[in-house]
C-alpha cells in the first residue's frame, strides 16, 4: 500500500498501539483522521502528531464505532474532512479474558460488536469510494488469538477468528479491483488495554508483551510492502500453523497451561480504548 499523501482513518486511535500506529503513518506523510471515543485523548493525540509532523494534516472524530449510523458518519467525516479516505485500519477493541461461563451476555454483545461487526460495517462504508477510485487498503488488526483458540480468551478469539476469515475472504473478493487487504496479528502487546490479572498472568506463566511502537512499525512495513499478512512472534506463528494442521495435538500442549492461567481468569472484564 501507498502511505505517504494518502487520506488514512484509524479507528482507536488513541489507545496504545492506534497512537502508534498514527505516529508511524504521520512519519511517512499519511493524513489522518483519528477515530475513538475520548475526545480529550483524541485531541491530545492530534496536536502532539501536528507539532511533530507539521506537513501531515491531522482531524479527530469522536465516535462510538458500534453506536447508530456509525459507519456513515465516518465515511462522511473522511469526505468532510480529509476529501475522502484512501485506507481505513480497522483498529479499536475490546479484550475479554475469563472464564466465558461468567462473561455476561452482554459483554460478549458488545465485544463480537467492537471486534468484528463494526470492521465488517466500516469497511462495508468505505468500499464503494475506493472501488470507484480503484485503488486503497483495508487493515485489520486482529490477534495471534484468531488463529489459536485459547483459553480464558474464548469470547475475544471467535472474534478474532472472525475478522481474520473476512480479511481473507475480503481479500480474495477484491484481487483484480486495486484495493488491498492486510490482516495484522501482533501477539500481546503492552497497553493499557490489558488488566492487572493479564499483566499478573502473563509474568506467572511467560507470556510475552511486546512494545507498542514495534508492533505499529511491523504493520506499517507490511503495509508498504503490500503483504497479505503479518503474525508477530515466532513460536506464536509456528504454533498457528501446527494448530491448522494438528489442532488436537495444540490441545494436548496447552492443557498445562490453561491450568496455570486458571486461577487469574476470574471473571471476564472488558476495557474500551
């Protein structure tokens, strides 16, 4: 994909790896329009992207991207305020970590909601401009959990699941129309959006956290480089690959630690960026 002069909305931009994301584009000469529900954060993230990049034009909506007529309104504020959008990166989430027997109905609402039917939604907005221009990109973040299935994280990873299968079909869909899709899928990274009890698991059994602005960087050279894919992690990739081939062979190795994880999933807790 094209980055620099191109018009770009990310949606939770001004969580921790979306502000990454919208410092690495502004740094390549994208314009932006930064998409999520905290209008102070949003601000604070614009100023701080125009003092730093003063030749990148930078606008904020503030947005519920599951609320009423959303997709809409950020198609038009993308024609409004930027002249239109080249490539939306479908960002913003919500993590769920517990045991789903106690997540309540309505958490697993709005997080199938936030992760996977708001990207289908939003894309769904944007398409016809970018098909009649012929060319853009669509990115979608997701997670090395929508290639693993994996305990505690039952509710997030069918998610994840989901938008990974769109992206591919999406994909597929759109070879010959000069529009991209690329499907991201860092593996835990270390914002905000994680608790207390994934930080405390995560040191408890190993799991590894990686820096935010790595993370945007990985994405941002594979938007560059027009790839269809980018997993993080090296034993994360490998694993995904065993779990397509040799999925019952992954349940067996993890049991030990969905044991060790067990007693840090208490109940599921949802945290919006």
């Amino acid at each position: 994909m094209k980055i620099t002069g191109q018009r770009i909305a990310v949606t939770g931009a001004a969580g921790g790896l979306g502000a990454a994301l919208c410092r690495q584009l502004a740094a390549a000469g994208a314009n932006l329009l930064l998409v999520g529900r905290n209008p102070a954060a949003l601000s604070d993230l614009a100023g701080s992207l125009g003092q730093a990049y003063p030749k990148a034009r930078v606008e904020f909506l503030t947005l519920d991207i599951i609320g009423p007529d959303a997709p809409e309104i950020l198609r038009d504020a993308g024609l409004a305020r930027l002249g239109g959008l080249d490539i939306l990166i479908n960002n913003a989430a919500l993590p769920s970590f517990g045991a789903f027997s106690e997540t309540p109905p309505e958490d697993i609402e709005r997080l199938v909601a936030t992760n996977l039917t708001a990207s289908l939604l939003l894309t769904r907005a944007v398409l016809p401009d970018l098909l009649a221009a012929g060319q853009g990109g669509i990115v979608n973040i997701g997670s090395t959990f929508g290639a693993i299935g994996f305990p505690w994280f039952a509710a997030y990873s069918g998610a994840k699941f989901g938008l990974r299968g769109f992206s591919e079909a999406l994909r597929r869909e759109l070879a010959d129309t000069g529009i991209e899709v690329l499907y991201a899928a860092p593996r835990a990274t270390r914002t905000a959006l994680n608790d207390a009890r994934v930080i405390a698991m995560g040191a408890a059994t190993g799991m590894p956290f990686d820096d935010p602005d790595i993370v945007a960087a990985r994405i941002v050279t594979a938007m560059k480089r027009g790839a269809a894919e980018c997993a993080m992690g090296g034993p994360e990739r490998f694993f995904a690959r065993l779990n397509g081939l040799l999925p019952r062979l992954v349940d067996r190795g993890l049991k030990a630690q969905t044991r060790a994880m067990a007693p840090f999933a208490k109940a599921s807790t949802l945290k919006e960026i």
